[in-house]
C-alpha cells in the first residue's frame, strides 16, 4: 500500500530524513516513534506530498508521491502537527469545505459529514463555530477532517497531543476500529500508544531508521540475555560476592531494596542461559531470605531508550 | 473549475463571516460618500461663480458639473484603494500559513493555480462588492444633474478601476505568500503600491528612456486615462499583463512553499 524506498530529505546541510525505506501493508497500522526533531514529520509530510523527497522514491496506492502528486492526495487524509482548521467555520461547514477540495461529489457530503462526526464522537459541536472549541475538540475536528472523505490512507502526526487521558482512549480505539478497511500511519513519541494501537512500529532518530518490528519482537529481541531481581535480606558486599560466582551470570549490581533494610541485587545473565534456580538455591543456601526473585522485561521505553542514545549501556530496566 | 469554487466560497465565507468585510466595506464607502459630497459641492461653488463671472462679461458658462465631481472622484477612489486593498489582500495566504491551513489545501487533491485563482476571484468580489454601491452616487447625478454625467467617463472610470483594483489585488496577494505575518504582508504590499504610485512623480517629464520606461511601469499613469473617458489599449495591457504576471508569480511562491523548510 505505501512503499517508500530510500527516502532523503535535506534542507540546506542538515539531512532531516537519511535514506529512509520501509512498506506499509494494506489495513495495517504503523507506528512511527521517536524523539522531537528525529524526522517523522519531515517522512509524513513527503508521503502526503507536501514536499518532495531530496531523493528517493515513494508510493502510496501505486502511485508515486512525486509524479502522481494528485492522485496520491486524492487517497489520502492527513492530520498534521496542528489541526488545519478555520476558526471562523463551524465544525460542519469546515468539513464540507474539506470534502468539496477532496473532490467527493456533493451528493454523499450529509452522509460523510455525519459518519466522521460520529466517529470522533462531535455531533453535539456540529454547528459551534471551531474558534469556540477546546483544544481537545479542535483535534478531533482534526481528525474528522482527515477521514471525512473515506482515504484508504490515514496519516496522523501525533493524534492524541492534546487530549485529555479518556480522549486518548477514544482516540485509540478509533483507529483500531479503522484499521483494515484503512491503512494508517501514525507518529507518536508516546511508548504505550505504540505498544497499544500499532501493528508495526519503526523507530526513527536523527533521521535515521533504527529498527522496524512488531511492538512484540522489538521487546523480547532486544531483551538478549535475561535480567532478573532479587530481594533478600543479607551483607552487600556478600551478596554480590555470592551471586557473582552463579555459572552463567554476567552482570550483578547490589542495592538497597524496599524496606526494613531489604537489599535488591539485579543479575543479567549471558543469552539462553537462565540463572533464576541458581540464584534461589544459592540464597537459600546461605539461610537469607527470599523475599522476591522475578524476571524483568524491557519495555518499549528501554529498546527505545537503547535505540536512541548513543550510550547504549545506559538503558535501564524499568520494574 | 469545481475546486476553484470550492476555494472561492471558503474564502467568501471567510470575509463576510468575520468582520474583515463589514469593516473594509463600510469604512471605504464612508470615505466615498464625504468625499464625494465635497466634490461636489466644490463643483457647484466653482459652476456658480463661472456662471456670475459669464453673466457679467456676457458670455454662457459652460461649467461641466458632473463632469468635473466624477473625474474627482474617480480620482480619489483610486487613492483610496491604495489604503484599502493591502487589508484586503494581507491575510490572504499569510493567514493560512500560520494557521497551518495551508497544509491542508497543499495536500488536498487540488492544483496551486486552483487555490491562487480561487483566492484571487474571492478578493476580486470582495472589491466589487465596495465599488458597486458608489454607483449610486452616479445614478443620483444622472437624476439630478443637468447635463447628464459624461457616459464614456464614467465607463471608462469603472474599467480603469476595476484594472486598478485587480492589479492591486494581484500584487497584494503575491506579497501575502512571501510571509506567514500579515502585518509585513499589509506593509509590504502598501510599500508596493506606494513605490509603484510614487514612479509616476519626477519622471512625468519622461526625457530619457529610463524615465519613459520608468513613468510607463506606474501603476496609477495608465489610469488617468481612463478617469478623461480614453480606452487606451496599452494602459490595457498593461493592467491585464501586471495581473496575469503577479497571479503567475503567486503560483510561484506558493508552489515553492513545498521546497521550503516549514
């Protein structure tokens, strides 16, 4: 469905988009995540054919973004950074003006204008004049705007700014529900909108694809080795002694630990190894208690943390 | 042609839902009515005395009332545009630029021509909409006066001015998408038209070439002909080039909007 093949874009000497390429399929929905400034914009505004590409070749529908400017736009509804609204229009008529630019032909503008509006959940705000709208609302005229016209292609530049936590929810839901009969990208620099609403996420930064997987993959691929916690009661320094010398243990990092002078050690182990019954007999072993010994996994935070600091090693677990 | 409607009507909307038309409008036509009123009023004072001076020498007095109020006034209409069609253009694409609107129509399935002429058309209105009501200062003449205003001026007039006027609109409106802040846009586009008024002084005299190629780009040079009742082909030219040329350009810019770091 959009097919973008080593994508460029400079402005001047800064390169915003570095030989970028990745598919979407028809239906799916894709995730782009990454900081401020890592170049999802810059991506969607080429496919939208906003702006052309430095170099490289994009397809949305078969179309090139370039070439067949008009055809790809025909396909396409686009929510950039900022809701494109007109203050001075009322939800509706604003979205008639959006379906006559699309080219709908006028006889299936009442049926679309109340099906977007029913979909972002605005028919009480049909007829108030959008300057007098929440921020809140103004995005969800954004987002009728952007599916008013029926586009196979969806593409979202961060939907869910500026919506309070059970809008975000709405929000999400919607673009599941439109998922499969539309195929949506969306950018996002939120982890658990990604993990929650996308098929497939491509992480991006300084312009630079930095990996592209399912949400699931990302999270067990990265992981490698295994990394588990455990709380006893015991001397650090013994501890850390103790558990040094588990067969298979690569790392071991002794802390304080919850209360009543609880100490916590971390233990990454090698990969396929798994040090979990080891660490257990040796504790019990020593007559501490075991008050805690559980696995942890990374999250999307860490793997992009990971992805998108220079440092890698700094990535922490989260508990 | 249906995506250049759909842009004209947004932008009718846009100047007759806000008050930019109510205030544009109203403010040009009270303008009109005092300046008129006192044309006129010069033109009896001056008739009367011309008549008094001719009775007392013998002769008749051939003061051309009408004549002389819509010569002024056509003329001062012309000046008053110079004020008024940078409030109308300055908005015109530096609004949707910084409203982000611009987005929208640049990734919807319509041509830059489209939008730039559908704008362009909507402004064009809006400037017919204050002119038309000045007709009726002309009707009242040709009521009240004797002899009837002068015909051919008053065509003549009205085309130079409807020339006048979209040529502004043209040049207003290239000016509109160089910046996102319409406050430079309507500074702009007054220091344009100024600068293209004021070409006209100083090289009237037209000795050289330079000067003759300079006083023939003044924008308000080829009106006066028209405001004495004279059609001049290349005043014609020159209006439709000058507006065919800035549209053009307009197009330019705003294709090249894509190329530009946002």
């Amino acid at each position: 469905m959009i097919e973008v093949e080593d994508v460029t874009k400079s402005y001047g000497a800064t390169t915003a988009v570095d030989h970028v390429s990745f598919t979407v399929n028809r239906g799916e929905i894709l995730g782009f995540l990454g900081p401020n400034g890592a170049g999802k914009t810059t991506t969607m505004r080429i496919l939208t054919g906003y702006m052309p590409a430095t170099s490289g070749t994009a397809r949305v529908s078969g179309f090139d973004v370039f070439k067949d400017s008009l055809q790809v736009r025909r396909h396409i509804g686009y929510l950039p950074e900022a809701p494109p609204v007109y203050p001075d229009m009322s939800v509706e008529s604003y979205l008639e003006f959006v379906l006559r630019i699309k080219n709908v032909p006028a006889e299936k503008h009442s049926a679309r204008v109340d099906d977007a509006l029913a979909k972002t959940n605005l028919g009480d705000k049909r007829h108030e004049l959008i300057k007098r709208l929440s921020r809140g609302y103004k995005q969800r005229v954004g987002l009728a705007q952007a599916l008013v016209h029926d586009p196979d292609v969806i593409i979202l530049d961060e939907p869910t700014v500026g919506l309070d936590p059970k809008q975000i929810i709405e929000v999400r839901n919607l673009i599941k529900a439109l998922a499969g009969s539309h195929t949506i990208i969306l950018s996002t620099h939120i982890l658990p909108e990604v993990s929650m609403t996308c098929d497939r996420v491509v992480i991006i930064n300084k312009g630079k694809i930095a990996a592209v997987d399912t949400p699931q993959n990302l999270t067990s691929q990265l992981r490698g080795g295994q990394r588990i916690r455990v709380e006893t009661k015991a001397p650090e320094k013994q501890l850390q002694d103790l558990l040094s010398h588990v067969p298979g243990a690569a790392r071991v990092e002794v802390g304080a630990g919850g209360a009543d002078g609880h100490v916590a050690a971390t233990v990454d182990s090698a990969q396929g190894q798994d040090v979990r019954s080891q660490v257990a007999a040796k504790i019990v072993e020593k007559g501490w208690p075991l008050y805690e010994l559980r696995g942890l996994s990374l999250s999307l935070e860490d793997i992009f943390l990971q992805l998108t600091t220079d440092d890698a090693a700094h990535a922490q677990p989260s508990n | 042609m249906r995506s250049i409607y759909a842009i004209y009507r947004k932008e009718m909307g846009h100047y007759f839902v806000s008050p930019i038309a109510y205030v544009v409008v109203g403010l040009f036509l009270i303008l009109c009515g005092f300046f008129f009123n006192l044309y006129l009023g010069d033109a009896m004072r001056a008739a009367m005395e011309a008549q008094m001076q001719g009775a007392q020498f013998g002769m008749a007095s051939n003061f051309d009332v009408p004549g002389e109020v819509i010569r002024a006034f056509l003329g001062v209409l012309a000046l008053f545009l110079l004020f008024f069609m940078p409030m109308v253009t300055m908005g015109i694409f530096s609004d949707e630029r910084r409203r982000g609107t611009m987005e929208l129509l640049m990734t919807s399935p319509i041509t830059e021509t489209q939008i730039v002429l559908g704008k362009f058309f909507a402004s064009f209105t809006l400037f017919l909409v204050m002119l038309l009501p000045t007709a009726s200062y002309i009707l009242f003449m040709w009521v009240k006066s004797e002899p009837m205003p002068p015909l051919r001026v008053v065509g003549a007039g009205y085309l130079g001015l409807l020339l006048f006027g979209g040529a502004l609109l043209a040049l207003g409106s290239f000016l509109s998408s160089l910046t996102e802040n319409p406050i430079i846009a309507a500074v702009l586009t007054f220091g344009a038209f100024l600068l293209l008024w004021a070409l006209d002084f100083g090289s009237s005299g037209a000795a050289s070439t330079v000067e003759s190629v300079v006083h023939y780009l003044s924008v308000i040079n080829h009106y006066q002909g028209f405001t004495q009742g004279v059609i001049d082909t290349s005043a014609l030219v020159y209006y439709v080039s000058f507006m065919v040329l800035f549209i053009f350009l307009t197009v330019r810019s705003v294709d090249s909007m894509r190329w530009r770091r946002a």
